[in-house]
C-alpha cells in the first residue's frame, strides 16, 4: 500500500493525516494531532518554532510506529508568517505571529513609497495589517533584517528542517504581498522600492516541485525515509484545491478565519475589488483564489477559551439558537484581532457591556452569515458571475446552524462534506505529482470518494 502523509497545521492545531487510493477512492486517516497557538514573548506575540518542528517529527515517527510508512510528504500553514535565518542558518528569533501588533507603526511609511491602490494593481493582495509586506519592513527598521540571508514561509521552513533544502512556494508567497499577480513571481521592482533585499527571495516553486529526502538525522529520529513534497503551502489554497467547483460556485473555507471566495484563471485588479478588500491569492495550476478574509471560527475560539471551555461548540451553537438577538456587528472589526476578552469586545460592538452571552453567541452567528451574504453579492458584482452554490468546507462546516443561517441569508443552496478540505487538498498534490493527473482529474477523486450534502434552511 501507498500512503501519502498531509501534515496540516493551523493557528490553534495540527495533524498528520495519512491517505491512500483503495477502489478507485481516496481514504484518510488521522495518526497525529498536536496543539499550536499564538504566546507572548517579551510583549510580542510569537510562533515556538522548535515546538512546531518537534511536532512535525513526532507525527512523522508515529506514522512509522503503527507500520504505514509514506513514500511522501507535503506541509501546509497558515499565510503570512515566516522565519529568518542567519548566514550560519540559524533562526532569528522571535518568529513573530501575525496577530501581533508591531506593524501599525509602519503602514504609513510603507504607503507613503506606494499607495494601497497602486500596491493592490501589483499584487491583488487585500490590504491587511499583518501582510508579510509590513511584517518585513518592521524587521527592516528594527535592524533584523540586517542579520537575515534566509527568508522562508513557515511551511517552507518546516520542510527545510525536514530536507535541509530551502524553496519559496508559490501560493503561500502570494500572501505577503510582495509577489506581482501578472507576472507570478517575486515583485522586483516592489522589493526595491522597500529596500528589502532580492538576495533573500528565492525563485517561486509550484505545487507539487520535489524538495528532498529527509536528512540523515532527521531519518534517525523518525525511523525512515520519505520524498518531501510542495503542496500548495497556504492552507487555503490546499482547501481549494480539494473543492470540486465550477464558475457557477463559491468555496467558503471555515476555520479560524472565513475565507469565501471564487476561483479564476486571472486576477481582478480593478479598483472596485481593491475598495471592495478582496484578494487575488495563487492557487493549484496558477489559478486564482478571488476572496474575501472574514474572521471566522476565530470568534468562537477566543469565547470559548474565555469561559475555560466549560461549553462544547455544539452547546454554544444550541445557546444561540435559543435567543432571539439578531444584531449584527463587522467581524472584521479591528479590536477582534486579538483581544484580550472577545465578549468584551463583542459587547463594545453591540454597545451593550452586560449583554448574556447567549445572545452575544447569537450575534456572532448572524453576523458571521451577514458577512458572508455581503460577501457572495460582491464576488458576483465584481466578477460578473452568477452564483448557484455555496459550497462550504473545513471544520467550520459541521456548524449546522451556521450552515443553515448561510444558506438563509444568500439565499443560494449550501453544501457541505470536506471537513478536513486542506488536509486533503495536500493530499491531492502529491497524488497528482506522483499519478501524474490535472487537478480536474484530483477533484473527480474528491467527489467519488466524499458525498456532498445539501443544507437545509
């Protein structure tokens, strides 16, 4: 048997799942799961690098342990964050997360070199604060960069700790903002007019390109050997890619953050998209993941965590379902980003400081499909698309209610069934590397191997 190993990490988690074809299906299975999240460091919020690349190893070495070894290997992450290494090949430390709040501080100097619409006609990246675009000019002005001769996306640089190797992958790259829509590859000109150094920037590496084998010390922790393979590094362009979609459909991948969007074989760079906040991320194929980020599972994350989890999702779901508060607020408010109480800041929205918490778990959800309403009515505005579907995938879609508010307020069918879409998206990579086939073909897997289901309202 041929096991592909898909090794997924996300803000707060990651896992390691194994997959195999067996009568012409693909089938998953999840061997690891290790905790991940944001810690402050000093005043900064920070990524434990050495945590994150002991936890890739260890799931690596279970896959040994219970005897299904996998001929490859591929490592999605989240967007926008990165780690710095030294001329020796060290990590400058502290790998900074994206939610901290440092780059507030540079955002002007930045557009005073270039505008956010001039930048947006380059790029099709959203603005966004925490862009790899002004995390690097911080760490230009703080002097880091001066000690930098590696620059690696975090799942780049996992891999790099696995091969020794070091690529820069296409789809995550075009997170930081620093890549040109048009041209696919690193913005030179761009680069320049930050004073970010070229020399740090690799040559952008596909889906699907071979990294390497592990190294010898790396074959000695884990008990074996396997070929590391790019998938599409950025989580969301892993999702996507699993998504058997057509032009009539949207995807909205629901994790952490809500990422709904449609696919296209060319960027939108138009002002209305650029005023619109949408974005033009690299996909499978040079494809395009025409989106929009709204900030998701995130909310509910944070309350739960608030209250010492002392409720599960689906009893925070059936509290909502009992109030009949309908207010909604942006859930792209900037004081959501990393708050220090999520409620309270929920509440300031609301402006009501003693609001019951049923009713703040009701707002979120009514705002979260609110959101996503406003969303699907703008993709088809500026992409001149009518959309059938909303097709919604990740762990975000075992949320009945949400899924049922979505399909109410779009009024468009929904249909959910990929809950572990990135992790499969990975998979589809390597299999489509080592079998040879389209992604057309990959996602013809997809829909034989996992039934979709339509949600109800």
């Amino acid at each position: 048997m041929q096991y592909y190993l898909a090794i997924d990490i996300g803000a707060s988690s990651g896992r390691h799942i194994l997959g195999h074809l067996e009568d012409g299906r693909l089938i998953l299975e999840e061997v690891y799961r290790f905790d991940n999240g944001i810690a402050p460091e000093n005043g900064v919020l920070t990524w434990d690098a050495a945590h994150l690349v002991s936890a890739v190893k260890a799931g690596i070495a279970k896959c040994g342990e219970i005897g299904k070894i996998p001929a490859f290997v591929a490592i999605d992450t989240w967007g926008v964050d990165y780690v710095l290494l030294d001329e020796n090949e060290r990590e400058i430390l502290p790998v900074v997360a994206y939610r901290d709040a440092r780059t507030a501080a540079v955002q002007q100097a930045v557009h005073s070199l270039i505008s956010p619409a001039d930048l947006f006609r380059r790029t099709g990246i959203q603005k966004q604060n925490f862009n790899t675009i002004y995390q690097l000019c911080c760490d230009k002005l703080s002097g880091k960069l001066d000690k930098a001769a590696h620059f690696l996306m975090m799942p780049d640089y996992l891999s790099y700790k696995l091969t020794g190797v070091m690529k820069n992958e296409y789809t995550n790259a075009t997170t930081s903002g620093l890549v040109n829509a048009e041209q696919k590859a690193w913005d030179k000109e761009l680069l320049a007019l930050l004073g970010l150094p070229e020399r740090l920037f690799l040559p952008l590496s596909l889906p699907g390109t071979t990294v390497g084998g592990f190294t010898e010390d790396v074959q000695r922790e884990v008990g074996f050997s396997a070929t590391v393979l790019l998938a599409p590094t950025h989580d969301t362009a892993a999702a996507v890619a699993a998504c058997p979609i057509d032009g009539e459909s949207v995807y909205l991948s629901s994790g952490t953050w809500s990422l709904i969007g449609t696919e296209n074989d060319r960027p939108i760079l138009t002002d209305e998209a650029q005023r619109a906040n949408f974005t033009n991320e690299g996909g499978v194929e040079y494809r395009f993941r025409f989106l929009k980020n709204i900030m998701g599972m995130w909310l509910f994350q944070n309350i739960r965590k608030e209250l010492d989890k002392k409720y599960t999702y689906d009893e925070m779901m059936a509290l909502a379902q009992g109030s009949d508060y309908k207010k909604t607020f942006d859930c792209n408010d900037p004081t959501l980003t990393a708050p220090e109480s999520m409620l309270g800041a929920i509440r300031a929205l609301l402006g009501d400081e003693n609001l019951p918490l049923c009713d703040v778990l009701s707002s979120v959800y009514h705002s979260l499909a609110a959101s996503y309403q406003t969303a699907v009515r703008q993709i088809e505005a500026l992409s001149g698309k009518t959309i059938r579907q909303v097709l919604i995938v990740g762990g975000g879609s075992k949320d009945r209610y949400l899924n049922a508010l979505t399909a109410q307020k779009t009024g468009k069918p929904v249909v959910t069934g990929l809950s572990e879409a990135t992790a499969l998206g990975n998979l589809l990579a390597q299999i489509m590397r080592d079998k040879h086939c389209t992604l057309a073909e990959a996602r013809a897997l997809v829909k034989q191997s996992f039934p979709l289901k339509e949600t109800t309202i």
